[in-house]
C-alpha cells in the first residue's frame, strides 16, 4: 500500500524537469523533421503519447528507487538493534568451553530388576483395591438387595396382607345344615377367600390353607394346624371322637377344635358321651365334664367349644381367620432378643466369680426385675442393703406391717444430677416381692 501511495502523491523533481526538457528538445527537433511530412494535429498526438510513455518510465524508474533505498535503511536498522541487544546480553559462552554435559549412566541388571519389581507391586496393590472395592460394592448391593427382601417379606407378613393368603376350607356336608348360608354371606362380604372341598382327613371340618410368597418343596401352599370339626345332635351320640383322634394321630401337629352344636341340649349329652369314650377308649373311670374337657385340651390338643347356632360358627371362624392371620408377624417378633435382657457375653447378665464379686449386680438386676424400678433406685436400695438377707433381717426387725412396707421409702435416688425418693409405692412392693408366702400374689 505504502508503495501506490507514494505512487499517487509522486511529484517530478528539478532533475526530472530538466530531463524532461532535453527530452521535449529532442522531441522537438524530431517533430520538426516530422511537421514536414504531417500535419500539424499529427504532430501534436506524438507528441502527448511520448510525453506519457516517458513519464511512466520514469516512475517506475524512481519507485524502484524508493523501495531500494526503504529495504536498505529496514536492513541497517535491523543490524542495529540486533547490535544493541548484543551488547546489551551478557556474551554468550562458546559451546566447547565450560564443562561438557555428564553422559547417561548405565542403570545395572539389579536396578532394572528392583524397578521391574516395583511397577509389579504398584500393579498388584491397584488390583488389590480394585478387588476390594468391588467386593465392597457387591456386598452393598446384597445388603440392599437382603434389607429389600426383608422388608417385602415384613410386609407380606402383617396381618392385614397375610389375610389375603388365607382361604377358608369348608366340607359340603356342613353346607347341607340348615343356617349355613349365614357363614358364606358372611365370607363374602368380608371379601375372604373361602373353597367348598371336600376334607379328606377329617369330614365335617373346616380347615385353612395359606399361600406362600415363594414355592418351599414343590409347594406353593400350606395347611394351617387349625381345625374346627361341627358335631350335632345325631353325631354326639355317635363316633366323633375316634375320626379326631385317628387324625391327631396321623399329624400331631394339628390343634382341633371340636364344636358341638345347641350347647343347652347336648352340654349334658356330650359329657356323658366323652366320659363314657374315654372311659371304654382309654381305660379312665368317670369324671365330670370340665375334667374331660382339660384332659381333651391338654393330653389330646382337643378343644370343645359348645355353641348356639350358625352364627355363633361363623362368629368362631372369623375370629380363627384373624388369629391365623396375625400369627406370622407374632411368630416374627418373638424371634427378637427379649427387652429386658442384659446385653452382654454372660447370659445371666452378671457373672459371679468365685470370691463372690459379681454377687453386688446380681442382687441390683434382682431388683431391677420389678416394674418401674430404674437402675438408680435398684442402685440406692443395694448402697443402703448390700445383699438380700440384710433386708430381711431388718424387715423381721420391724413391728408393725406399715413400717416394713415404708422401710425405703425414705432412700435418696440421685439420677441425671436430680435427687428424689424411693417413694411408698416401689417400697412396698420390694418388701412384698421378699416376704409374700403366696406364689400366685400379683405385685404390681
């Protein structure tokens, strides 16, 4: 750009002027020889086209002037600054002088060796924790999996959903009574699962079955140990008895629960029946009914219940529904550990040496047992009375009833930086607890 610049804004100097003169001179001289021979208007367009062929030769003449003289003077101020930064710049240290660069040591067999060794053992280590967090994520991920089967399985367990895994077996021959109908309506309106099948171990009876959330040996349901097996007025004279305990001894697991039908009519029929069965059946001599109905119950898991009609049936099975369902979850939480027992390696939750340290928490966690007594005031009780047979001997001490009761009531318990009293209520029964002669007393 700097170059058509200077292009545009060319002006001719003095020298240029003069040879332009010599020039016009020139062209003078030849335009005379030429007016000889043309015309005048001739002359006159020569003369313009040589004075601009002759002008442009000498700008480009004088521009490429200029751009020799520009790249020199770029040249000289090049060298120039390269020579102050030379002399500015500490000198520069020939190559071959100083100390030569130290050459590579060879590493030995050994060194390669331990390295090798090394880089294996970093190797090894990071598989090492790669393992192990993928164990760790695996174990994760079965407790997950194991607390969500728990929990699914604590669901399925209450009562309200194992109701809907139970179904009412019930024989046709008990649908052929009059009033039965009251138990079907009422199974359907509680939108219970009942069947009409007949039973082969026992006839006259209703059974439960319940279905499993998983199949366990090819099964996928079980029978319940309930039975209820009606009796009426024609069968109380006959052998009720024998097909019950032919079928207890096939399965003692069974609990039967023996309904006779019409409880004023046959209560008086049914005891002479059973005495006189177990009497002829079992060798017994007579007895009266209550103590046929204990030994049946006790000896025999045969429970006779003596009902009205129907709807006292169908009030006993519903409610022999609802216990059957809520029994899982009971059974469930009867696995735990007890509340009151004392975490520790000795199950007795304090061991005894033999020189008697240990019998001091023995004797506190005695009276820990009783209701409402805190480890403070069992605590207090011990401080006052190290061993049991100090307290009674101050108990026979006493005169009076009302003195031994009130005997520590008076103990100061210190617990959570608060201070109080025994008080008369936990006092009498502790003095109850250590003097009752009566097994059956009822302490709290």
């Amino acid at each position: 750009m700097s170059v058509l610049r200077r292009a545009k804004t060319w002006e001719i100097s003095e020298s240029e002027d003069s040879d332009t003169d010599s020039k016009k001179g020139l062209n003078c001289d030849e335009s005379r020889h030429t007016a000889a021979v043309s015309s005048k208007e001739d002359i006159k367009e020569d003369i313009k086209e040589d004075i601009k062929e002759n002008i442009k030769e000498d700008i480009k003449e004088d521009i490429k002037e200029d751009i020799k003289e520009e790249k020199t003077s770029d040249h000289k101020c090049l060298k120039s600054c390269k020579s102050a930064r030379t002399s500015l710049s500490p000198p520069r240290r020939d190559a071959r002088e100083g100390t030569p660069s130290p050459a590579r040591k060879r590493r030995s067999k050994e060194e390669i060796e331990a390295d090798r060794e090394r880089t294996r053992e970093r190797k090894e280590e990071r598989e090492r924790q790669r393992t192990a967090r993928a164990r760790e994520k695996e174990g994760r991920r079965q407790e997950q999996q194991r607390r969500r089967e728990a929990a699914e399985n604590l669901k399925s367990l209450r009562p309200e959903n194992c109701l809907k895994c139970l179904t009412v077996c019930i024989d046709p021959a008990l649908l052929q009574q009059d009033g039965t109908d009251i138990l079907l309506d009422t199974l359907v309106s509680l939108d219970w699962w009942f069947s009409v099948e007949s039973q082969q171990q026992l006839p006259h009876s209703i059974t439960w079955t319940r279905d499993l959330p998983q199949v366990v040996d090819g099964k996928n349901t079980v029978e319940e140990e309930q039975m209820l097996d009606s009796g009426e007025e024609d069968t109380v004279t006959g052998s009720v008895l024998s097909p019950v305990l032919e079928c207890l001894n096939r399965d003692a697991k069974k609990v039967v629960t023996l309904l006779v039908m019409d409880s004023q009519t046959h209560y008086r029929a049914g005891s002479h029946f059973l005495s006189k069965t177990l009497h002829s059946q079992l060798g017994m001599e007579s007895m009266d009914m209550e103590e046929v109905l204990v030994y049946l119950q006790l000896c025999k898991n045969i429970s006779v219940v003596f009902l009205g009609d129907w709807q006292e049936v169908t009030s006993h099975v519903c409610a022999v529904t609802k216990a059957l369902s809520k029994r899982p979850f009971k059974l469930l939480t009867e696995q735990a550990e007890l509340p009151f027992c004392v975490d520790g390696s000795w199950a007795s939750g304090a061991r005894v040496e033999r020189d008697g340290s240990g019998l001091m928490q023995v004797w506190s966690k005695q009276i820990q047992q009783l209701n409402r007594v805190s480890p403070a005031v069992a605590s207090a009780v011990t401080a006052a009375y190290p061993s049991p047979q100090l307290l009674l001997q101050v108990y026979q001490s006493l005169s009076t009833e009302e003195e031994r009761k009130g005997l520590l009531a008076g103990l100061l318990v210190k617990s959570g930086g608060k201070e109080r009293r025994v008080g008369p209520d936990i006092s009498a029964r502790v003095y109850r607890c250590f003097t009752a002669q009566n097994p059956q007393l009822v302490l709290d």
